[in-house]
C-alpha cells in the first residue's frame, strides 16, 4: 500500500502565505487521533485515547463496534470496553451515559477533547471460540500479552456517531523488541512507535496488526509485497518453516487470478493458540481486505498444519477479488452498529470457496478426482442444511433467527453456486469463458471505491454472461429450488460414482473406537464394537491400552495429539504401537491399514465433453 496522505482540494489559490498555513494547521487537526501504548497493561487491560475532531453538536454517541464485515455474527465488542470517561479540554469529566453494550452518550460535546476506556482482551476469556455460544470468533478477537497483541482494531478503537468518514491516526507505543506485521504503512522512523494512517474509520478497521517478536516473512508475488508473522508460544513453528508452502500457492493464486490486481502489500497474521491454557479456541481465519489473520492450535503436526493453512489462507487471499474489489453499499458503508446485510454472501463467500478449491486443480496442486471429492464432499454437507431457504434471503437476514443457523452453508452450497455458474458460462461460450472471467469484468465495472447496489447485481451479471445464468439465480439462488448437481456436472461429462474415501483409524464420523479411562488417564480401546482392520492388523484387541505410538506416550492430556498426528497417517507407513494387556505391556509393529468408507462421488466418464470438462478445470 502506499503512504496515504491527507489533503484538501480547493477550487482556488491561496492568495496569501499566511492563508495557507492557516489552511494547513486546520487540516492537520481534521482527524480522529488515537493513542495506545502496549507497554502499560493493566489488570490484563490496555487504555485507549481517541481524541474527536471538532464536535459541533450538544451531545454525541461513541460507539464500539456490535458486528464487523466478515464474521456476520452480532459479537458486541463493547462488551470488553470498561471505565470509559470523556474529557474537555482542561482535564475536567464530561457526563457520559451508556446507552447498551456498545454505545455511550456524552453531554455538554462541544467541549469534548478526548475519550478514555480500557480495553479487555477476549483470547484469555473463550470457551468455544466462536464455534458456538456467546464468544467472539478467535480470528476476530483480541489478545493483550507481552509476548503476542493481537490488535483486531474493531476491538480496541470506536468511533463518534459523525466522524466515520473524516481520516484516522492510530498511534501505538511498544517495546522495541516487538515487531508489528500489519498491511498498514508505518509512517514513524521510530523502533518504538508506530502511526498509521487511515482515510477513514471502515478502513482503519480492516486493518488488524499483530505485534510479537519478529519472526516474519516477506516475499513478492509479481508486483504485490507478503508479509507472513508468525506467533508460536512454544517455538514450535517458525515463519520460514510456512512460508515455502504459502508462497508457492499464493504464486499460483496470482497466477490463476490474472489481471485482478487490487492491492499491493497482504499481511497473513498466524496466531498459534496453545491449547493448554487460557487462549484462543475458535480455529479458522477471518478475512480483511489486504491481510487476514489465522489461529490455529500450535499443537497441530507440521504436515496437517501446512494442508489447514493452504485452504484457509488461499479462501482469505481471494477475497481481494469480492468482497474488496466487488461489492454492495451494504459493504461499502457498513454499518458497524445496526448493519444491513447484502443478500450475495453466495458471491463474497461462496465463489471465494470455489476459486480456492478451483485453483488448485487449475495449478496441477490437487487431482481432477480429489477436486470432484471437495465437492461432493460439499454436496453431503449441504443436504444436511435447509435446501430450500433462498439463498439471498438467508444473505440478507444472516444476522437473525433461523437464517443465521444456515450461515455455514455459504462454504458449501454457496462455493456449488458458483461452480454451477461456471459450468454454464463454460458451456454457453464452448469453453471461452468461466466465472472468473465474469469476476474480472465486474472487478473492472465497480472496483475497490464504486460500489453497486443490491438489488442489480444479477441484472449486471446477465448482462456480462448469458439468460441462462439470470434463470439459474431465479431458480436456484432466490428461488427455493435445490440444485440438481447431476445434471450440471453432466454437462462437463462427469457423473455420480461411487468413491472410496480414507477414514481415522481412531473414530468414525462422530462414533471413536478408543476412550480414556478418567480414574487413570489411559486410553483404551473400546470393546464391545466392530473394529475396523486398523486394529487386527496390528494384533490390537479391545480393552486393551494404547500408551505409545511410533515412540511418543500418550494419555488424557494429550490424546488430542495422537489424533491430529494420524489424519497424517497413509496406507502401509511403517508403525509401531505400545499397549498394556492384562497388566503387561508389549510392543506392536505393522503396517497402517486405514478404514475406507464407499460414498457418493463423481468421475469423468463423457470423453466427448473432454475439452470442455478440461477448459473448466484447466481453462
């Protein structure tokens, strides 16, 4: 990104020098300044001071966010905000009134000079992490540590109720060995001290930073500049380590994306949560427009960790296309405190999923087969979700009962909608075109500062494909219709067929083959059931006691573990696992034998559709 710079535009000179420099002090005052030093916790708390521009009005509201874009869960981060107090310019307390979780009433405004509060984390507090009950989703929280700030601004900086659109200043002070990876430019020389700058508050907040000790990355792809920060409390992960993996996708990302160029710098924050404390449980990623912040747990194997990250980043790296290059004013002017959703979450999310599944067949890094089991793997998911509520009323109420129960589907059935978008305009061009070439036109029809509206972005569309992807949005997406996924996959010569699917030795869907004994922490195989070969393989019968696997001890405390490390397990790997069996412990050794479960799938079978089925895939 470049340095932004505030500046005003006349219709005139100035006809005098000291005009001018009148001119210019007014300016320089026309910002929000915010002000947060990372070296004075309290109590697990940092202060915050937000100094308003000139406030015209007897009495204003401050306000902290209730929800932020790309969470669509209402999360109220005022909740965390305590003691705030407002000032006039002599140091003497203005009365304040909280109005609701997130929203307070300041009196007498017009001497308004500054505003304090003290922030909370939420890292330290969760219990799920977002996955359920009342926390804030892990990527879209707040850590407060010597060791790691994770500083999602929404959670830390709030707004007046007039001055979202005026330019921000953010100012943080920290210690000279923390280093802060952010897509922000940092505009003091300091080592101590850094200010960002924002043209407004929206973009101010889509800027995360994560301050750690330095263990970064950079790297180039064509002309846009990676940063990857890495925060591993334990050591057990380092930058340098993740970074090959993630500058080889995101090489082919770009690759794949072609012209599509709608920033310069991305900053990839990864927070490795350590599970055995009081941390951050919700794993996943939460998209910004130039960078995206990840938490997953440290404890995860290296191999699974490098897969995890290659889908969670490559979904968060093209949302450069949608939501930052293509969206509505919903977006554009979001409403942080009673926000009106935009009904193409099958576009923001969904074609993101898709391109980040597509691109990877595209670029020869996954199978034609392995990208039809993603989708079929998607289909199952889908049909378990309501198949008939319209996709854009769902959008478009996400916030509210029962829409917001549906909201994972935009990872499933919304990545299927643009798969089926593709496959017309695939078929309707005789292979010319693909919905990544619709993407590119819209990207250059709106772009990063136009916006569309609403209610015509399929009108849009239709426009720049054919009737037959109108029909499909009317039918398909607005309509409550379930898609019939044979007949479009039919249409680039594949069809259903049965597939074999490789399972966890240790559980299947949610039914485990092992549980711990809590008297003595022991893992034990559960008897009573139907094994699968895994076990007699390996001459492992049930009741017995699971205590090593491949030389490393396991029990309660880290079952976990062992299970993350099999999902790395392949068919015939050399293993050797110790058991106690009435009291006695021997050393079993093998070859792995994974259980294989036969589903629903799909396979090329029409070689007439060949070339078509390859510009879709290969195209």
């Amino acid at each position: 990104m470049k340095k932004i710079l505030i500046v005003a535009s006349f219709a005139f000179f100035a006809i005098s020098s000291m005009t001018a420099q009148s001119k210019a002090k007014n300016n320089a005052t026309a910002e929000v300044q915010v002000n947060i030093d990372l070296n004075k916790i309290n109590d697990d708390k940092l202060m915050v001071t937000v100094t308003p521009t000139k406030v015209s009005e007897n009495e204003i509201t401050f306000n902290i966010p209730k929800t932020v874009p790309g969470t669509y869960s209402t999360d109220n981060y005022g909740k965390y905000i305590e003691n705030l107090k407002a000032y006039d310019a002599k140091g003497n307390a203005l009365e304040v009134a909280k109005l609701d979780d997130n929203t307070w009433r300041i009196s007498k405004a017009k001497k308004l000079s500054k505003v304090t509060y003290w922030v909370n984390d939420t890292y330290d507090q969760e219990t799920q992490g977002g996955l359920g009950g009342k926390d804030v989703f892990s990527p879209a929280g707040t850590n407060i540590d010597p060791n790691c700030f994770m500083i999602n601004t929404h959670g830390f900086v709030g707004y007046f109720s007039d001055k979202k659109e005026v330019p921000y200043t953010l100012n943080i002070s920290h210690s000279g060995e923390l280093f802060g990876a952010t897509a922000l430019v940092d505009t003091d020389a300091s080592n101590t001290t850094d200010t960002f700058k924002a043209s407004r508050y929206a973009e101010l907040v889509d800027h995360p930073i994560m301050y750690t000790k330095p263990d970064y990355t950079t790297f180039k792809v064509e002309d846009m500049d990676i940063i990857i920060s890495v925060y591993s409390p334990n050591g057990k992960f380092k930058a340098a380590d993740i970074t090959p993996n993630m500058e080889k996708m995101m090489k082919a990302q770009k690759k794949f994306l072609g012209p599509i160029n709608n920033t310069k710098k991305y900053a990839v924050l990864i927070y490795l949560s350590d599970v055995q404390k009081n941390d951050a449980k919700g794993f996943g990623a939460l998209e910004h427009t130039t960078s995206t912040t990840v938490v997953m747990p440290e404890m995860m194997p290296a191999e699974q960790m490098d897969e995890q990250l290659k889908d969670i980043v490559s979904h968060e790296f093209f949302h450069i296309v949608t939501p930052l290059g293509i969206h509505a004013n919903e977006i554009h002017y979001f409403d942080f405190n009673a926000p009106k959703m935009s009904k193409h979450l099958w576009m923001y999310e969904g074609v993101t999923e898709y391109f980040a599944n597509l691109f990877q067949v595209n670029q020869g890094l996954i199978t034609e087969d392995q990208f039809f089991d993603r989708m079929s793997d998607k289909i199952r998911t889908a049909s378990t979700m309501n198949d008939t509520m319209p996709f854009t009323q769902m959008s478009a109420n996400v916030l509210e009962q029962p829409y917001k129960d549906q909201y994972l589907n935009v990872y499933q059935k919304g990545a299927l909608i643009g798969m089926c978008v593709d496959m017309i305009i695939r078929e309707e061009s005789n292979g010319q075109r693909g919905i990544l070439d619709l993407m590119q036109k819209l990207n250059n029809e709106y772009g990063i500062k136009k916006p569309f509206n609403d209610e015509e972005l399929f009108a849009k569309i239709v426009s720049l494909t054919y009737p037959k992807v109108g029909e499909f949005f009317k039918t398909y997406v607005e309509g409550p219709t379930p898609i019939p996924y044979d007949q479009f996959f039919k249409r680039m010569g594949v069809t259903s067929a049965k597939t074999k699917v490789p399972g966890n030795p240790f559980y299947k869907a949610q039914a485990p083959y092992i549980t711990v004994n809590p008297q003595t922490k022991e893992i034990v195989v559960i008897p009573g059931i139907e094994l699968p070969d895994f076990y007699p393989n390996l001459g492992i019968k049930p009741g017995d006691i699971i205590t090593t696997v491949n030389g490393k001890a396991y029990n309660l405390d880290n079952i976990y573990d062992m299970i993350m490390e099999s999902q790395n397990w392949k068919e015939d790997d050399a293993i050797a696992i110790k058991i106690k069996r009435d009291g006695k412990e021997q050393e079993l050794k093998g070859k792995v034998k994974l259980p294989y479960e036969e589903m629903e799938g799909y396979k090329s079978t029409d070689d007439s559709k060949k070339t078509l089925r390859d510009a879709w895939l290969k195209g």
